[in-house]
C-alpha cells in the first residue's frame, strides 16, 4: 500500500493558503443535501460539529458522554499556544513551526506542521469572539505565559482550566446549531463500529449507554474525533472514559495506525502512591515557569526524606542539586517534557527520590515565593519589608497564578505547596500517535477522518506542552470545514445513505455477537483486574526505557493475558441495559490489541526519539536519534498474527535535522 500524504505543492509558507484557494469547494445548496457524522464532542469533535453545522453540513454528533462538557478536554490546565508574538520576545509562525518540529524530535510532517503554526493565531480570535476569558494583562491585553521547549512566551491562558473554558466557548458554538437543528446531538451514545460500502466511510453502529440498544447511523462521511489511548497503561493523567475503541473499530476496517508507540509522559504529576490507585493526577506544566526541580545531593538524604525523618526545607542549597538548571543551562526547568521525565528517572533510579516509593522529585516555590514577594512589597512601595511580609505577598501572587492547582495539590496530598516543596513524578499524560491521516486529515478509508488527539499528524515524537488544545482546535475549526471538502465535492450526487444497507445489518451483527461472546464468557476476574495487570506490563516493559528483550517479552505477556481475558473474564448483566462493565469490557478487549501493538511499534523503532529511550541506542548515556534509519512514520495495518508496517517517509526541506539540544 502506497501512502498517500496529498501534501499540497509550492513553498511552505504558501502551500495552506494556495490549497484553500484552489481546493473543491462544496456549494451551500449542496452542502444542504450532505449528512456528516462527528463522532467524539471534546475541543476537536465540538469545534468540527458546529463549524460544519454553521456552513450547512447536516451533523450528527456523537459521544459517550452525558455533555460535551464533559470531554477530557476539559481536563486541560496550562494553556495553548499561538503565535501571535503580543510579548515581542521574538516570535512568528516560523518559529512556532520549528520549536513543533524540533520538539516533536523530527519525526512529524513539516507541512501540516506549518499550517498548525499558521492557523494558531486565528484559534486565539475565535476563542476571544466566543467569550472565552484568558488572562490579561494589566492594560488589557491578553497574557502569555512560556511552556517547556521554546525560549518564547506564547501560551495563552485561563488561570488552570484553559481547556474548560475552551470546551464552554466550543460547546456554545455548538449548542447554537444544536438549537438550530443543524446538529442533532446524541448523548450517552457509543460508536462501536465503522461501516464501510464500496470502501468508503459511511457510517457507524452506536450502542444507547442507557439503553443498551444497537443503532445505526448512516451518513455521507465520518469524522472521529474520540481522543487519545493513554489509559492503555491503566494508569494516567487521562479521564477514566478515554479510550482507543473508535479508532481501533476503525483499524479493523482497515485504516492504519500510526506511530502507537509515541506516547508523552508527563513529567509533572502526582506521585502514584498504592497498588488499587486508578487515577493519575497531573500538575500543570505551567508550574514549572516558577517551580523549581530538584532532588539531595546524596543518597542518604534521599533515604533520610523516604523514610520521613527529613523534609524538603530541612536541606540547605548546598545539599540540593538543581539537576535541570545543572544539565541544561539554557532552558533549566523548561526543558521539554521528554527530558525532564527522563531525568526525573535518571534522579529517582539513582536512588535520589523524595517520595515512599523512591519515585519522586521536589518542584519547589520557595524561591518563586521570595521573588515575587520582594518585587510587590517593592511596587507597593514598601521600604525594608519584613521577611513575614515577603513571605504573604509573594504567596499570594503565586496563588493568583497557580491558585487552583495549588488546592488541588493540597487536597490530593495533604501538603500545603506554598509551605513545603511539591512532589512531582512523571505519568502517561497523552499520546502522539493515533490514526494516520494524510494532508486533509483523511485516514486511508476514502471518507474516514481524524481529528484533534485521535490523530496522528502533528507532533512527532513528543508534543510541546500546550500545543493539544492548538492542535484540537485547529483541525476542527479551522482545517476539516477546508478539507472535508476535497472528499464531499465528489459525493454531491450520491442520494442520502440508507442505513438499511446490508453492510449496516452486517455491523450491527458483528457488534451484537462480538458484545454477547463477552457477556458469555462468564468467568471469574473483573474487567478492572485484567486492565490494570495491562497498564503494568505497558509500563514495566514499553514505558519510558525500552530494550528488545523486554519489548518481546511484553508482547508475549500482553498476548497471554488477551488469552485469559477471553477465557476468564466476568461481566455481570446483559446486552440490553445500562451495563458500565460491558462498556468497559469492550473498551479493555480493544486495549488488549493495541497495546499488542504498540510493543511492536515500539520494537522496530530501534532508535530514541522523543521521550522514548531505547536502551540500545543511545550516546553518553543520553538518548541518540538515528535518522538514517528512521525517519519514517510507522502506519500499521492490524493482522492479529504480524502486523504490517507500511512507511510514509518524512522530508525535511525546511529544517535541518539536528540533534536536539537544551544545554
Ligand atoms: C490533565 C491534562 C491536562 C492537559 N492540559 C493541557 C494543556 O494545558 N494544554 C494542551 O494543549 N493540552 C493539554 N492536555 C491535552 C489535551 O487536553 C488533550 O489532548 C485534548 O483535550 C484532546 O482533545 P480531543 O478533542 O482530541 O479529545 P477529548 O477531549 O478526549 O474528547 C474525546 C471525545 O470523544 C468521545 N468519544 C471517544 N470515544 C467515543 C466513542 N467510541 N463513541 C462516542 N464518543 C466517543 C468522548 O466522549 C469525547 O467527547 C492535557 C491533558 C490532560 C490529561
């Protein structure tokens, strides 16, 4: 199989503006006749359904959960990023483009890299129109905060719920076409197969969660939009619903996935702290604009702090090694994700960790607290002020930044941030790879498309912080009302699609019995147990350090418990009801065979790109990209027995490949 990646020609600056203004477009009466299915309402499928129901389209949209407030979107703390230069600190589109690229360690698509760049900054406009309240400057200007990678403040924001307040401005857009009957919304409903006629997408098998019935819905195109899979590691920043049936359903019907070893672990998350956790809590990555990571200089005082006899402030400077700031002098605490993690590692594997289990390091204010205190009483005009005083003024202007992060902290932990030093261990926060689209964010299924997290495309190795919620809303509001276009311009004359076709009893047939062989089994460990003896092997053997050996090894475990899953696995209640265990069964099943997978994406990459630390390639015990051999992007075709690698070569024309360095 060729892939075709439909970049357009011409200059990579111009390439996205020439594209729109050549493209098929679809005329509005046209538009009037089409159906278009969005499956998934977080940033993306939100921003996509209204945007589609404003030009006409005729939507139907789709999720599992209750609202579309409720996506894991709205989870997002830190903010987005635009190019929008209002610091004047040196920033353009070009630059976004190459700190995306350069992040993402060279292994995403330059020219869909640049459109990212290109469309950022009308993101913020949109957001701005619908009322969304990011944080301004004194004189009223909207405020940019700096992420982790990039010597640039480009990060917009909405104190910690960015993506909460994104979500409620892409939700009123979409409640306006809901209301106006262009988008017929469906709560509560799971798509849980593909429907193909001729090859193309033509629509999907949704199971009523309340219900429990099967339904059909049938329409022109099919958009997913259902985000991303880290919870195949069981445990992970994600919310508890995330998961990777839709697009799995659609692998089995023959779209490709892309680079599913790719996965970003966070460093700045909560320590797990006992076996029955289920829930990883992340820290904004913004706290490290001010945070400052450090562990003690010696073991003994790592032991002293695990075994609780000393604490964070007990430690004088010249005990505590700063090793962020030591390492990479040029970006200290706002080195990208991937090198933090990993040093995180590095620090807690040489036994250094502050927490129980040996796993964790300080984010510390203390210093942040000083300064901001000292510049307030300063502005306040106070002479000689007290160290009290510092201390109360500096808190509370960490407070106005950090504020909500800071309780959520406290209330997870017990632990007052602004008294002691936060601890902080990375997590399974989000994953890069996810269906192959080419140019158009069309899969290899004519009529598939995927959007926002369940997508492959923009990345690379490892995503910038701040760069999902960008990413998410670019596609929806701003590429796919474009690029739809291209596939539905054809289709103008095809007549409404019934979803009595054969090919839609069919699926319905397939999703009724593949429900029923589950509810059958009838065995005697809960679908919550197998899940989380997945999440382990996931980490233990494919998590942030990687060999051969343990990437066969995990692959075998992962395929014995796929064998016992099938074999022993207890799911009470029937097919025709509100059955949570059944959703989650089916969820699991599809996770079993993903993560198959990712081990073996895993396995041929046999290089370290990204966070990803492939033991075997690596120089000065750091990480060591080998871009003879794979600069490439995996896109897998499913076979239960040997998946098939098909590879779509990545040409850099714009940016040299470097080694990426934060020094
Ligand atoms: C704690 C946390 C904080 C983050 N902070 C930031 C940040 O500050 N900045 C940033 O840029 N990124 C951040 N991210 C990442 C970002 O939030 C996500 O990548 C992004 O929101 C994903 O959006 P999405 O629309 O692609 O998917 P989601 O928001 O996950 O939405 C998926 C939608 O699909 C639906 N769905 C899924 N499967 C099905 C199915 N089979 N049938 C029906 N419906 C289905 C769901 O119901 C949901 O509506 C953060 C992530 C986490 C975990």
């Amino acid at each position: 199989m060729k892939l075709e990646a439909n970049v357009p020609p011409g200059e990579l600056a111009e390439k996205w503006k020439n594209y729109r203004g050549s493209m098929n477009l679809v005329a509005p009466n046209n538009k009037r006749r089409l159906d278009v299915i969005v499956v998934g309402t977080g940033l993306a499928g939100a921003a996509a359904a209204s945007t589609l129901g404003e030009l006409g389209y005729n939507v139907k949209a789709f999720t599992f959960h209750d609202s579309p407030r409720r996506a894991h979107s709205i989870a997002a703390q830190g903010g987005i990023n635009a190019a929008k230069n209002y610091q004047n600190d040196g920033d353009s589109i070009y630059r976004l483009f190459y700190d995306t690229i350069k992040g993402g360690d060279y292994r995403s698509r330059e020219s869909n890299v640049y459109r990212l760049a290109e469309v950022s900054t009308e993101i913020i406009d949109q957001a701005v129109a619908q009322g969304v309240p990011f944080a301004r400057e004194y004189g009223g200007l909207l405020a940019n905060r700096s992420f982790g990678g990039v010597q640039v403040s480009r990060t917009f924001y909405a104190r910690g719920q960015t993506g909460q307040q994104l979500l409620l401005g892409a939700y009123s857009s979409l409640s306006r076409q809901i209301h106006k009957g262009q988008v017929k919304m469906y709560n509560r409903h799971e798509m849980l197969d593909l429907v193909k006629i001729d090859g193309k997408a033509r629509g999907i098998i949704t199971r009523n969660l309340l219900t429990g019935k099967l339904e059909r819905h049938a329409a022109h195109c099919v958009v997913l939009a259902t985000g991303g899979y880290g919870n195949v590691f069981y445990l992970s920043t994600n919310a508890m619903g995330s998961n990777v049936s839709a697009a799995w359903r659609s692998v089995k019907e023959g779209a490709l996935f892309a680079n599913p070893c790719y996965t970003q672990i966070h460093p700045t998350c909560i320590p797990v702290s006992g076996e029955y956790q289920s829930k990883l809590t992340l820290m904004s990555e913004s706290l490290r604009n001010d945070g400052r990571v450090w562990v003690p200089k010696t073991v003994e005082d790592a032991q002293a702090i695990q075994r609780g006899e000393k604490r964070a402030e007990d430690l004088p400077e010249a005990d505590r090694d700063y090793y962020l700031e030591r390492r990479y002098p040029a970006f200290g605490n706002l080195v990208p994700r991937d090198v933090a993690s990993r040093a995180a590692k590095v620090a807690s594997d040489e036994g250094k960790g502050v927490v129980k289990t040996g796993l964790g390091v300080y984010l510390d204010f203390a210093d942040a607290i000083q300064r901001y205190g000292k510049s307030e009483a300063y502005a306040a005009g106070i002479d000689n002020p007290s160290a009290e005083k510092i201390k109360e003024l500096g808190e509370a202007m960490v407070k106005a930044k950090y504020g909500n992060l800071f309780q959520m902290y406290e209330k997870i932990t017990g632990e007052n941030p602004y008294k002691t030093a936060m601890k902080i261990y990375p997590a399974v926060h989000y994953t890069m790879g996810g269906l192959w689209v080419d140019y158009n964010l069309q899969t290899n299924v004519p009529g598939l498309f995927a959007l926002g997290e369940a997508n492959f495309s923009d990345h690379g190795a490892n995503r910038l912080g701040a760069s999902a919620l960008m990413q998410g809303l670019a596609d929806g509001y701003f590429v796919i009302p474009y690029t739809i276009g291209t596939f539905l311009a054809d289709e103008i004359r095809t007549p409404k699609i019934s979803n009595d076709l054969p090919e839609f009893h069919e699926a319905e047939s397939r999703t009724r019995n593949r429900l029923e062989g589950l509810l059958a089994i009838g065995g005697n460990q809960s679908v919550e147990s197998f899940h989380r003896r997945l999440g382990k092997i996931m980490w233990e053997y494919c998590g942030m350090s990687r060999n051969a050996e343990g990437l066969k090894k995990g692959r075998e475990l992962i395929r014995e418990l796929r064998k016992e899953f099938y074999e022993d696995v207890y799911i009470p209640g029937t097919i025709d009801e509100f059955n949570p265990e059944l959703e989650k069964a089916a969820r699991v099943a599809d996770f079993l065979e993903l993560g198959e997978l990712f081990a073996v994406d895993a396995l041929d990459r046999g290089e370290s790109c990204g966070g990803h630390f492939r033991e075997e390639s690596t120089e000065n015990g750091e990480a060591k990209r080998n871009d003879e051999e794979y600069t490439y992007v995996s896109a897998w075709e499913w076979d239960d027995n040997n998946p098939i690698l098909h590879k779509e070569e990545l040409e850099f024309e714009n940016v040299e490949l470097k080694t990426r360095s934060y020094k």
